[in-house]
C-alpha cells in the first residue's frame, strides 16, 4: 500500500543506510500503527536482514550497542536518542510452539518474522525510500481501521509464547478504545494465570510505561474488567470499588487531563503519588480527601508502606518511590496557606512534583485558582551529579605494536 508517514529524519535516514548496505530494512511495530491512527508514534523501531554485529559494523561499535539475551538486538545512538534494531526472526525450533520462549536468538526473512509478531496492527512494515505501507498478515491495516485487537496465528500459542502480551492487547484496549476479536479475547481469559510466569523486571517495566502514559487510569479499569488486575496488581484489585479505587482513578484521571493540556510534564513518581494517596489517607482513617495533619502520627509509615506496597509485586525503581514520598510528604504542609516556612518549603527538592499533586486535588474545588497563587509554580532540580562528581580523565590507548609508552596517570586514573 503505497502511502508517505511522516516517520523521523534520523529513523528514515538508519533505513537507507543499512538499505544502502544491502540489508533489507523497515521502520516497524507501532510507529507505523501510530502514523496510520494520526498519532505521534513515541519511537521509532526498526527491523532488518542484518545480524546485530552487521549492524554495528555498519554504524561502528561507538554507535550501536548490542543487548538483550532472551533476543540479541541493537541499541543506536543517534541525535541524543536511542533506536531500537532487531533482526529478522524466524520461526520458533520445532517442539517449542506454545511453550514459554526464553531464547529466541534464529534470525529469519521479513515474512517469518511478521508471523512472529503479537498482534496484527503491530506487524506493519515501513519503507521510507518507496514511501509502502507492507501488511504481509492482510490484515493488520483492515483491524486498524475496524479497531480491532487481533493475535496473530493461534491466540493461545502467543499468550503461552511470551505472557507479557495479554497487558499489551488490554493497552491497546484502553489507549485506543479497540476491542478484542473473538478467539483473542477467549485466548486471553484462558491464559490469564501464566501472566506469574514473566519476569518480575519485565512485568515492572510494562507498569512503568503505564504510569508513565497518559492512559494510566483507563488501563487499570481495563485490566479490571478483563480480570487481569488480580494477577498484575492485587493490592489495587482488593480495593476495587471502594472509595479508595475511585479516588486512586479519579487522581490519575485529572494528571493525565493536566498532561494533555499541557500544564505539566509526565512523571512515573508523580504517577505513584497520585494512586498511592487514597491508600495513606484509608490507612490513618480518612476518607478520600480528607488529608492527614502535619506531623500526624503514624503518617510517615503509612506513606512508606503505600508507596511501597500499592504495585506489588512489581518493583519499581527506589528513587521513583523515594520521590514519591517526598511529593506525599509535602502535602499537609501544601494545604497551610500561612505556613509560616513558605519559602523554604519552595526551596525543597520534591516542591514542583508536590505542588502539581495540590493542584491535581484541587481541580474541581473552587479554591484552585487561590491555591494556585500562593503556592506558585516551581523550578524542577536538574540533577548536578556530574557536576559533583566530574568524570575522571580517560588512559590514552596503546598502541597494538610497538614499546608501551609510559604512562603519566597512576592506576586510579589520576595524574
């Protein structure tokens, strides 16, 4: 199907190169399903014929970086971004359809690796230099535009294949308003406890991204209705519609609006606040709403044991959760609006995040616009490590032949 995307410079430009090689190429996945729903894609993947060594040959070992070790692809460093290339898979080693995959390093043509793919919106192909849409499945483009979710091949082989992809049909659910197909959604209800089988760092990435998306409520309420929410985050469905829930979805529901209109940025820490909140204010015997006192007793182990506990067994990163504290921690000193210590509170590490947190609470309340001028918007902390802790000079190289040059640094690296 010929038809322009406006895919990136810098990704079209990583397809010719490697095209110019002589290695079939394409921009892949969800770029290309993004571009055909008028979205703007968040990466640009790219797939190739090459093996990843052909593809740091091509591009030089200071460029790409090779990773992975379930699937060996290559990490490109280009224009202050990194993109994401993989090899053309082939199918999976006799013996091994439906059982979980744990390696996956055969590389094969663009045709075997589009039936390897998870849903058929996701197997899009891109060719930048003839500006062609491929739909090697036939259908990808058709479930597009009926909005429909569909796993390719037999829905119950790729659920048991990789787990991780019963989150992401109900991502797409949520973020898009598609639905299943039939046999994908009766695959998924069968399949739904071999979700425990992921890695735990994987499931902690997926739940990353959806915090860090400006979907965050609607995935939880799919997830639910779904029944996937027990297996992923059973803290939250136990307290699915309480009180607690709703205002947990009604927190992240307002963050998202702020993001899309563009009065803060995203942020996974803010995230956490947001939906760990109503958990602190049940646990001191509050209702949704109604903040605890400054200094109350017991507040501090009630927002640590939120923070910690709400997206178990997921294991966010520590600094997410320790500047999610900070932001909950600030919260009763926010609501003093003659807090004597004004200034110095501005001052604080975690004020910007906490006060876009006040503002998300105070949305709907006619205070917003007073709250909103005495507790004026901050300026966020870079973060000066490097400053602190400048680099140390690199050794020169030796050279491959020749008397070893004496050297003018000691072995720390110092001069």
């Amino acid at each position: 199907m010929k038809r322009p995307l406006a895919i990136s410079e810098t990704a079209r430009n990583i397809v010719l190169t490697l095209q110019d090689a002589g290695y079939e190429t394409y921009v892949v996945g969800g770029a290309v399903r993004d571009l055909l729903l008028d979205r703007t894609p968040k990466d640009f993947d790219i797939s190739t014929a090459a093996t990843p060594e052909e593809i740091r040959s091509v591009f030089g070992r200071r460029k790409a970086r090779i990773i992975g070790k379930r699937f060996r692809l290559v990490h490109l460093y280009a224009d202050d971004d990194i993109y994401e290339i993989s090899t053309f898979r082939a199918p999976p080693a006799a013996g091994n359809d439906g059982d979980l995959i744990t390696s996956d390093n055969v590389y094969g043509s663009a045709n075997d690796d589009v039936w390897r793919r998870d849903f058929t919106m996701n197997a899009l192909f891109y060719d930048p230099a003839k500006e062609e849409v491929l739909d090697l499945t036939g259908m990808g483009v058709d479930d597009i535009n009926r909005k429909v979710v569909r796993a390719i091949g037999v829905p119950e082989v790729r659920f048991a294949e990789d787990p991780v992809r019963m989150l992401r049909a109900l991502k797409m659910v949520a973020q898009f308003d598609f639905s299943l197909d039939d046999s994908t959604e009766n695959a998924l209800f069968a399949s739904l406890p071999q979700l425990m089988l992921s890695s735990s760092s994987r499931l902690a990435l997926e739940l990353e991204k959806i915090l860090k998306s400006n979907y965050c409520d609607r995935h939880f309420e799919v997830f639910h209705d779904y029944g996937l929410l027990p297996y992923f985050l059973p803290e939250l469905s136990a307290v699915w519609g309480t009180p607690v829930q709703q205002a947990v979805c009604d927190l992240l529901y307002e963050r998202c609006c702020r993001i899309d209109a563009g009065l803060y940025r995203n942020s996974v820490s803010l995230a956490i606040a947001c939906a760990a909140l109503p958990f602190v204010e049940n646990a001191l015997g509050n209702a949704p709403g109604e903040l605890w006192e400054p200094g109350q007793p017991g507040s501090a182990g009630a927002i640590s044991h939120a923070v910690d506990h709400i997206f178990r067994p997921q294991n966010l990163m520590v600094k997410m959760r320790e500047s999610a504290y900070r932001i909950l921690s600030l919260q009763p000193q926010l609501e003093q609006t003659d807090h004597p210590r004004r200034g110095e509170i501005m001052q604080q590490r975690a004020y910007a995040h906490a006060r876009e947190l006040l503002m998300i609470r105070h949305a709907k309340l006619p205070d917003a616009e007073v709250i909103a001028k005495i507790w004026p918007p901050g300026v966020e902390r870079k973060n000066n490590h490097r400053e602190r802790f400048p680099s140390k000079p690199r050794k020169p190289k030796f050279r491959k032949s020749g008397k070893k040059p004496e050297s003018k640094w000691d072995k720390n690296g110092n001069e």
